[in-house]
C-alpha cells in the first residue's frame, strides 16, 4: 500500500498498539494477506476499537435470520446511500465472497431495486434504507411491510442495528478520508 490508511487521523503503528488489538489485526492480517485500513484507523482510540469491533461482531458474525450475505446487503445499500467510499468497497467485496456472486454488490451499490435480489431481500434494504436515511419517518406500516416477508422481531432488530451501526461507521471512515484497501477491489470477482 503505498497511501496512508486514513489522512486526518496518525495511523499507529501495530508494534505500538495494545497486546490484544495487535493479536487481532494480525489474525486478519494472516487470514485475509493484508491489513483492512479500518483496523489501523481506529486503533488510533483503543478502547473505541474494541467497543466497535466488539458491536461490529455481534451484529455481523452471529448465525439468525438474516444470513451473512443479506447482512452485508445492508451495508453496501446503506453504505452507499451515505457516500462512504470504504465501506461500499470494503464490504461490497465481503458481500460478493459471502453471495458467491460477483455481480451483487456493485448492482446493490447502485441501485439495490434494480439489482437480482430476492423481493424478500429488497423489503429487508427498502427497511435498512428507510433507517438509515430517515429513521424519524419509520411507522408500524414500515415494519408491518417487512414482517410480511417473513421477518421476525429479532430480524428487524437486526436490520436496524446493521443500518446505525454501519451509519456510524460511514461517518468516522469518511470524515478520517479512510482508504480503501487495493486488495478489496478484485476480491470476489474472479475464480480462485
């Protein structure tokens, strides 16, 4: 990588950091090849890291309703509403690998109405969306729509949690000017 993690913000180096924040980015590190620039922009706040990555866990790694592919269809949907660079290529390239379909994120990233998703998956982001853009406007109509496609209460939850949780991350990632990493841009796309 030849262009800082973040611009606005120092970028520790991972000698420096924390026994436990330095044990998990090098687990990433050697699962993934490389170091995700979101690990080494926040660990410039400890304890900041490990509360979001301990929430970020939480929602995006537990099995439910909602499998990981459709939890990752909410962020690039809302990710992109929100203009956060980051994670639409972050996480569009984790959404291609979890789908097994290198087409889907860039057509959610786009346009998620028109994309090839189920009419399920696209009440579940028309619910992420409204909660991400307009959280104030959200009725029992909205949630009476989402329920109708088989979403149970803890689902809904979930949706709602994935589109604030990840509106705070939009918001720390663009105001940090933090760069995508080059390695997420192919992955997903071609075979092994």
């Amino acid at each position: 990588m030849t262009q800082p993690a973040a611009k606005r913000f120092p970028t520790p180096a991972i000698d420096t950091l924390p026994d436990d924040i330095r044990t998990r980015i090098l687990a990433v590190q050697e699962k993934s090849g490389f170091v995700p620039n979101v690990f080494l922009s926040l660990a410039y706040r400890p304890d900041e890291f490990r509360a979001f990555f301990a929430y970020h866990d939480a929602l995006m790694e537990k099995d439910g309703g909602l499998t990981k592919a459709e939890r990752e269809m909410i962020v690039v949907a809302t990710s992109s509403a929100n203009q956060c660079h980051y994670c639409v290529i972050a996480h569009g390239a984790i959404l291609r690998i979890r789908a097994k379909n290198p087409q889907i994120a860039d057509q959610i990233a786009v346009n998620y109405r028109k994309a090839d998703i189920t009419p399920r998956q696209r009440a579940m982001l028309d619910f992420a969306m409204k909660v991400s853009q307009e959280a104030n406007k959200v009725s029992e109509a909205d949630f009476a729509e989402v329920a109708g496609h088989g979403f149970t209460d803890d689902d809904i939850w979930d949706i709602t949690a994935i589109a604030a949780f990840f509106a705070l991350s939009n918001r720390m990632a663009n105001v940090t000017s933090m760069r995508p990493n080059d390695e997420f841009y192919m992955m997903g796309r071609l075979p092994k």
